[in-house]
C-alpha cells in the first residue's frame, strides 16, 4: 500500500519559505494514500504558476499545461482513460482569470474530476500583479492606486454554474485540508476545492496569515446542510469571517456517464484499427 512519500519527488521544492504550496502538497499526497490509490493510478495536470511548479515534485502521471488550460487537459485525459483519479490544479488567475471559460463549464458538465483552485488573490510567479480575487483597494504592480475591481468569489460562481461538490480549505491546516481532498477525490462529479494560501513574499499586507488564522473557522460537518445550494452561496460569501469545509455537495450523472462507449470498458483500452482517410481527404479537396 503507497504511502504520502511515494507520491513525492526527491526534487526540493522551489517555493519560497512560508509558502502555503507546502501545506497543500502535504495534505494532498497523505490524501491519496489513505485512499488507498496507487501514483500509477492518479494523473494531475498543473497551469502555470507557483502551483504549477508542483508538477516537478509530484511522483505520479501529470501534463504541465498552459496558463488557463488545466482543466481542458483533464478532461481529455478523463475521458480517455475513466478509470484513473484525475487533479487539475490552479492558481486564482489560471483558474478564474485566463481558464474562466473552462472553468464555468466543467461545472456545468460534471466531469468526474477534482479541481484545486490555490487562491492568494495574487499573480505570485509574475511578483505579485493584480488577480481576480484581489481585494478592492490592494495596491499591487499593475494598480499602483488601488484595485478598482470587485473581487471574484470562486466557490459562488461553482455553485451558480452547477458544480456539484464546493468546498473551501486553508493552506495551513493540512489535518482538515486532507480530508476535504478526501472527500473532493471520492466524490462522483465535478469537485471543487478552493484553497486559501497566503502570500507572504507578494501581498502587501505580511500579516496575511494571521489574518486568515483569525477570521477562518470551520463549518459544522454534522450539522451544515450540504444539499442547500443556496445557503452553500450565502455561507461561501461571508467576508467578516472565512468557513472553510465543505459548503454543497450532491448526486448528479457525470459528463462521462452519458457515453455509452465508455460504460464497459476505457477508451485507452479499446484496439486500434487501420482507418483508411482517403476518402475523407478527397472530400476536403
């Protein structure tokens, strides 16, 4: 039975001290060995991005992507091989900025794959621009006086466009934050996991981290109404404080479900036969 190291490189991890990619990449592999899973059994596709530099440090299948482009990746690789456990991982710029299409649509479709979102309301690798989750006000490279954006709010716009599994975890609580990944990698359908990872090298404000530490509290997994969509929208818009856990979940096909193609056997799998295309090449002429 793997353990979180198999899933890890013996590459050292390029991200700066403090930085919350290491919470999650901890909770994330000790996720995957407690579920039993195998590297050659997980594939992850990574943008670009502080996230993204994961893909060297990750010990299992994974496609380093474009910026934007993680979850068109994943749901390739999905439908090609159904049988594998798959991740998309991205930043709050990749996945709500440059992705924003994607990302409104795999909601809807209920792709039977987990998305992780690394919100820290910064382009970090670029040092430190302004995002989609940027604060009103921040001060950042490319707003010198302030944002004058509203803010997106990621797991709103999941739950509006149909996600049917929306959660929310911090970088630095990794005992919780692995079981949220337990629970988005278990779940059949589109699973979003937005995480809360502070920057302390690009934002501004160096206390970001106590400051979450003091606003986060965690939602009542006993008795918080996960089948609630709309009071999952009202919970994730909360701003004096920030719940973290799982805000909806519920049953719904999967993308993939509707092909019967795929109902016995993987599409990998299949053999291949020799396809003559002359014909469809004359037609083209």
């Amino acid at each position: 039975m793997a353990q979180a190291k198999d899933f890890q490189t013996n590459n050292k991890p390029t991200w700066c001290p403090a930085c919350g990619n290491y919470g999650s990449y901890a909770a994330l592999t000790q996720a995957f060995a407690e579920l039993g899973l195998e590297p050659h059994q997980v594939v992850m596709t990574f943008d670009i991005g502080c996230n993204g530099n994961g893909a060297n440090n990750y010990r299992l299948y994974g496609f380093h992507s474009l910026h934007g482009r993680t979850i068109p990746v994943a749901t390739a690789v999905k439908l090609a091989n159904n049988d594998l456990t798959v991740v998309a991982l991205s930043g709050d710029g990749g996945g709500y900025g440059e992705g924003g299409n994607h990302f409104l649509h795999a909601c809807r479709r209920n792709v039977n794959m987990t998305l992780i979102i690394h919100n820290n309301e910064r382009y970090s690798l670029t040092t430190g621009q302004t995002s989609p989750t940027t604060r009103l006000g921040d001060k950042t490279k490319t707003a010198l006086v302030g944002s004058i954006d509203q803010p997106l709010n990621g797991p709103q716009i999941a739950l509006t466009a149909g996600a049917t599994f929306v959660a929310r975890g911090f970088a630095d609580d990794t005992a919780s934050l692995k079981e949220i990944y337990k629970r988005a990698l278990t779940h059949k359908g589109f699973s979003v996991v937005e995480l809360l990872q502070p920057c302390v090298i690009f934002y501004d404000a160096k206390n970001i981290r106590d400051e979450y530490r003091s606003k986060i509290y965690k939602l009542d997994s006993k008795n918080w109404p996960t089948n609630n969509r709309q009071a999952a929208y009202q919970k994730a818009g909360e701003t004096a404080r920030l719940p973290i856990g799982i805000f909806f979940q519920e049953a719904r096909p999967t993308f993939e479900s509707h092909f019967k193609a795929l109902a016995n056997q993987t599409l990998v799998s299949r053999p291949t036969e020799k396809v003559d295309l002359t014909p469809f090449l004359k037609e083209l002429k």
